[in-house]
C-alpha cells in the first residue's frame, strides 16, 4: 500500500507526503512518486496528525439520548445497566461500528474501548480499519469480567491485527476487588499491555475507598503496586495534592472527559495542578451515552473552557495545548507511534477543508479547529496509512446506519 498526498498545508506551507505501508516516508514539495492512492488538496486542505480518543464506551452509542438528566448512580444502576445485560454480541458489533462511523467522520484515528463482548468489537474494528486498543473488561459481578475470560480472550486475539492493541481493562475500584486488581497488573506486565482503570469519578467513590481501605484511592492503588507507565485512568477529577504527586511519580497517564464530567456533573477534572506536575494528560469523551457524542472537536472546546471558567483565568488550557492533548499526548498514552507529522512516524492524519465557513477567516489554524470547528471540517482520514475517509465518503456507512437503526427499535421493545 502505497498513498502520495498532494497540495496540502502543513505549518501554512503547501507540501506533498508519501506514505509507504503505514508510515510516513517522504514530506516535500513536488514529490513525484508512483503511489497506489492519490489525494490532492489542492491548496485548500491542511494536514493535521489525526484525535485520538483515550477513554469510551463506543457501543453505548445505542442509547444515546435514551436516559440524559439523571444523577450518575441513577442514571447507571436504573437505566443503563438493566438494558446493557439485554445487549447481544451482534448489538455491540452494529453499536461499535456506528460509533466508529462516527469518529471516523469527526477526525478520530484511535480510540481506547473499554465495553463488553470484546470479539465484537474487534471484528467491527477489524473491518472498519481503524486504531483502537480494545480493553478486556473485567468487573467481579460477571463471569464476562472474569479474570479467565481475560486470559482465554487475550491469547486468541493477540497479534491479529497491526492497528488493534489490546489492554486489560479492570473498571474500578469498587467492581474490582483486590486481588483481580493485582492480577490485572501482573497480567499486564507479563504481556506489555495497558491497564485502562476508571478512577476517582465521583465524591462518593472516594467516600467509600476511604472507609473501606482507610486511603484515597490513588493511594490504594499504589500500595497494591497497580500504578506505573502502562496505566491509562479516566475522569481522575477527585485528587489531592499528595495523589498528584504518586501520578507523577508512577508516571501514569490520565484522561480528561469534560463533557461527561459535566453532563452527570461529576466534578471538574484539576487540570492545572495535573499540568504543573507534567503529567501526561489525554482527552476522551466517555461512552455516547453520557456524553452524547463521539466528535473530539466539540470535546476539545469544552476541555479548554471548562478549565477557563474553573480557575477563571482565560490563559489555562491555550488552544495548542488542548490540541496537542488530543492528539500527540493520546498518542503517547496509547504507544501507536503517531500523533506528529514527520518521517518515521505512523500515519494516522486528517485533512481539513480550510472552505468551511467555521474556519474563515484562518489567522489561527489551531485556535479555529479548538474554538470554531465541528468534526465535519474533516474531509479525509488516513489510519496506519490506509485511506478511511475520502470526500466525506466511508466504505458501508448506509449499511452501518440501518442496521444500527434495526438495533435501537430493539433497545424501545426492552423498556416496554
């Protein structure tokens, strides 16, 4: 597979790129190269390293807008998970492959899942050729969270596929007891795998670990030996000074959802602190049925302004660095080798079409695409070198829609 993209700007000037298999072999002006694939911009299109999304549920795109405005517990003890047991192997394959559809359209090259039915998920990510990090879930309440389902899933979904990692995905403290946490990051270990882990979501979460364990739960964790680079922990909204300081130094990687973290007004995720520690901090937007979208762009506004009016100060959270965070420090977080656009590097790019209204007048790139833009700025997606998304246009998308479609009619017989 080779793939010559022509007449685009990057750093606002117009350049070529010559992508090899998956990666980025030659940028320049007037590369004459003979490639499989061709795109031209011709000068009215920018190439930017593609979103990744570090934390999402994607098959909870089936209940989008099913149960908005309630509180956290309610929401998920009285409405969700009563339809989630419900759910087939064949619902989260038309769910995932919806969500992706959607990602795909807004600019997303990777994602970091954690859900269950783990083999549908990889089949529909298999087929649509995105980069995702498929988590096996584990929660002691379900023989489908077990530590042996996460083995026997594990050896049979290794080394499949080159764009799909996988990671052992324990859900949280509270659903996981302590031994199958430090199972988790033996097994982990052992394997070079990621550990994807909710943690510190809610007031409440922290209330009970300390009455429980006589600690906060960054503490908890540390002193099971769970924490190092390999761990990736979503909302982590509730951190003191002294869990801060354990992060940094067991240098794991944390996930602001702020539109989730709004929307079942969990708290405000403490980025300034996080930041002045130099942690590596990643954007997610949690599962589309909290959030109710998969569009990173609209995640990348909200992170920025949530953090402004926080500690009212309009200099926190610039435009460039909310966008490196989704991008570049995913990526790092995720170890897919992309996130920047240079020789070497996996290419995982968007094209954007500087013609949209959104993004005129242009005097700033970054600024527009975090502050102005919607996902629908994307005209291209390229993910380990393979075209996804040309002229708005995905492979089966009608498809994907009517069966997802088929599957909500499903979900409305549940509630009756």
């Amino acid at each position: 597979m080779s793939l010559l993209i022509k007449n685009v700007i990057l750093n606002g000037e117009k350049k070529d790129i010559y992508i090899e298999k998956e990666k980025i072999k030659k940028i320049g002006k007037n590369l004459n190269l003979k490639a499989k694939e061709k795109i031209d911009g011709k000068g009215k299109k920018a190439v930017l390293p593609g979103l990744v999304n570090c934390h999402t549920h994607s098959a909870m795109v089936l209940l989008r807008g099913l149960a908005d405005d309630f509180q956290l517990e309610v929401w998920l003890k009285e409405k969700i998970w009563p339809i989630e047991k419900k759910f087939s192997p064949d619902d989260i394959y038309w769910g995932t492959k919806l969500a992706i559809l959607e990602m795909i359209k807004s600019g997303t090259v990777c994602f970091n899942e954690m859900y269950w039915y783990e083999e549908a998920i990889f089949e529909a990510v298999k087929e649509m050729k995105i980069s995702a990090v498929i988590g096996l879930v584990m929660m002691d309440f379900s023989s489908g969270g077990s530590k042996e389902k996460v083995e026997k899933l594990f050896n049979k979904l290794k080394n499949q596929v080159e764009n799909i990692k996988l990671a052992v995905a324990p859900h949280a403290i509270y659903t996981v007891c302590q031994e199958n946490l430090i199972w988790a990051k033996n097994f982990a270990l052992k394997n070079r795998l990621l550990l994807h882990f909710h943690l510190s979501e809610t007031k409440k979460e922290i209330e009970e670990c300390l009455k429980k364990y006589k600690v906060r739960p960054v503490e908890y964790l540390n002193r099971i030996g769970f924490l190092g680079e390999n761990t990736i922990l979503a909302h982590s909204i509730w951190l003191n000074d002294k869990e801060i300081e354990i992060l940094k130094k067991r240098n794991c990687s944390l996930v602001y959802c702020p539109t989730s973290n709004m929307k079942l007004t969990s708290g405000v995720f403490p980025y300034k602190k996080i930041k002045e520690k130099k942690i590596n901090v990643c954007l997610g937007t949690d599962g589309p049925a909290s959030n109710n979208s998969l569009d990173m762009f609209s995640e990348m506004k909200f992170a920025s302004l949530l953090q402004k009016i926080n500690e009212m100060d309009p200099t926190v959270a610039s435009a460039n660095e909310i966008f490196k965070i989704a991008t570049e420090n995913g990526a790092k977080a995720l170890k897919i080798g992309s996130g920047k656009i240079k020789v070497g590097e996996i290419a995982n790019l968007m094209l954007v079409d500087l013609d949209k209204i959104s993004l005129i007048p242009n005097y700033n790139l970054i600024s527009n695409l975090v502050y102005s833009a919607s996902g629908d700025c994307v005209s291209d997606l390229i993910c380990f070198g393979k075209i996804l998304m040309r002229e708005r246009k995905v492979e089966d998308e009608e498809k994907i829609v009517k069966n997802a479609r088929k599957r909500s009619l499903k979900i409305i017989k549940f509630q009756t």
